[in-house]
C-alpha cells in the first residue's frame, strides 16, 4: 500500500527519468543504439529499478499514463541529439504487453514523430515475446503498421518465451534480442556457446539484425564477434546512464 501511493505521487510529481544504454556495433566500436531505461527517484528512498515497480505500475493501471510519457520523453531526447549522433543511431524503446495491445499504439507513435520532427528510423521498439503471442494476427498487424511508419522492432528477451520459433516465422520484426541468459556463461558453457551461435545462425537466415544482451567482458564480446552478432549492449561497454553522463562520454557518444 504504501508503495502504491507513492506511485501516485511519482507519476503526479513526475519523480520518474529515463537512462540509456549504449548498444554499439561490432565491426566498427561505434555507437549503434541507446535503450532507454525506466528509473524512478524517489525522494527518500533513492533509485527504484523497473522490476520492482512495473509490475505495481500494470496493476494500478497508472502504467498507461506513464508508458506515453516514456514514448514521449524518449522520443525528444532522442530529438535534442540529433545534431550529436550519427542519423543511423536509435533510442530504443521498451514497449509492455498492454501498450502493445492498445489500439491506440500506431497513431499515437506517428502523432508523436511528426509533432517532434523526429524521423522513425531513429526509434525502435522493444516488445518481448510473451506480449507478441498473446494475439499472433494483431500482433503482425501492428509490428506492420508501425514498420510502416519507419520505426524499427525488436523481439526483446529474445529465447526465453515458449515456442520462440513458430512465432518468428509470422513476425516480420527487424532485430532479436538475445537474452542475457545466453550470454552470461558464455566461456565457460559448450552448450551455452551452440545455443548462442544457432540463435545467431537462424536470426540471420531470417534476415534479422542480432543484439546480444548483457555482454560483461571481452571474452564474451569476442565469442559473439566470431559467431557474426553484429551489435552488443552490456556492462563491458556502460551501465545504463543519465543523458547528461552519457553526453560526457567522450568517445562512444559523439
Ligand atoms: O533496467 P533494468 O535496468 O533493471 O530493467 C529491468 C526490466 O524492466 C527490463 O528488462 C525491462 O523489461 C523493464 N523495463 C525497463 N525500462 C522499461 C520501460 O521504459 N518500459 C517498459 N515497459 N519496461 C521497462
Ligand atoms: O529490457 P530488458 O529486459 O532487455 O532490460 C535490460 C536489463 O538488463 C536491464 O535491467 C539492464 O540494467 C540489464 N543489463 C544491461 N546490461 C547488463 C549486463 O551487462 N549485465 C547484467 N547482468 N545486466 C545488464
Ligand atoms: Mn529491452
Ligand atoms: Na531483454
């Protein structure tokens, strides 16, 4: 309870902010992408991570209001970077099941770009398996409405949902995801190594970009350099970071 009506007063004094992880492309080391990442300040307690208040967002159903705000705030940053970043670079954006299956989702995304003059190539959505099977037809329908627009997708925790396979065959996303539970015990795993390269290997068959998730070390970069994954998002390179220090970041950030 006390959680809850804290929550409140977050989203009506607007105590949440947005930090961003660099994804950066192996052939070049340059920066390829930014995940956007929710953070919530809270005035005594410090940093709140998603995990735990996402869930109390999606139950009190303020994860509406603040699921627009997220789009919004993203979409502008990405917007006042414009003349740092190469055009090529993308916010990348979390979506919940819920805003995936709101039917407001394709006019509220193209509303917001042309309002921002932002163009859709610098956005890519995020949405994970489990919110895309829940309806397989509308699903395709709006993965092609937004892709329509110009905006990118990507199958998030990309692996660890149930039958992954017969679902990539319907879903004409841009770039997969592989979760970070494939990548974690890369070195030392054989069958960890097999997976990884065969998730690889199927992804682009299928003409999908890779990005893999929660590289930690060199070790693993180098692996998944070898297996031909072409972008890499972890701790080796940055946490997740406030716009102004990633902005102080001399060489990735330009
Ligand atoms: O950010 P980590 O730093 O702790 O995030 C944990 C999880 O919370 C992520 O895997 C992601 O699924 C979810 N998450 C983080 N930020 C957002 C967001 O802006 N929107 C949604 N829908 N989920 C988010
Ligand atoms: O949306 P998604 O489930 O992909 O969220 C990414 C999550 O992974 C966030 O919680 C982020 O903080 C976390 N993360 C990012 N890089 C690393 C990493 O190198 N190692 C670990 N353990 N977690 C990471
Ligand atoms: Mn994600
Ligand atoms: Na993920």
């Amino acid at each position: 309870m006390m959680l809850e009506e804290s929550l409140c007063e977050a989203v009506r004094t607007q105590q949440f902010m947005l930090h961003y992880q660099p994804q950066i492309r192996v052939s070049d080391g340059r920066l390829i992408g930014l995940e956007a990442l929710l953070r919530w300040r809270h005035p005594s307690a410090g940093l709140i991570m998603p995990g735990v208040f996402i869930p109390l967002l999606e139950e009190t159903g303020l994860i509406i209001e603040v699921s627009d705000w997220i789009l919004e705030q993203a979409c502008r940053q990405r917007h006042a970077w414009q003349n740092r970043l190469a055009p090529e670079v993308t916010v990348a954006i979390n979506l919940t099941a819920r805003q995936f299956a709101d039917h407001r989702l394709v006019d509220y995304m193209a509303a917001l770009l042309a309002s921002i003059e932002l163009p859709a190539r610098c956005i890519e959505l995020e949405v994970t398996e489990s919110a895309l099977i829940h309806d397989i037809e509308f699903s395709c329908q709006v993965i092609r409405d937004l892709r329509a627009l110009g905006v990118r997708i990507a199958m998030d925790d990309f692996g660890t949902g149930y039958s992954s396979l017969a679902y990539l065959k319907q879903l004409e996303v841009d770039a997969i995801k592989m979760d970070r539970l494939f990548v974690a015990n890369l070195q030392s795993s054989p069958r960890d190594q097999a997976i990884a390269y065969a998730i690889i290997e199927l992804a682009h068959h299928l003409q999908l970009e890779v990005i893999a998730e929660g590289v930690e070390t060199q070790e693993q970069f180098d692996l998944l350099a070898q297996m031909g994954c072409e972008t890499i998002q972890g701790f080796l390179f940055s946490r997740p970071l406030p716009a102004d220090e990633l902005e102080k970041m001399p060489s990735e950030f330009r």
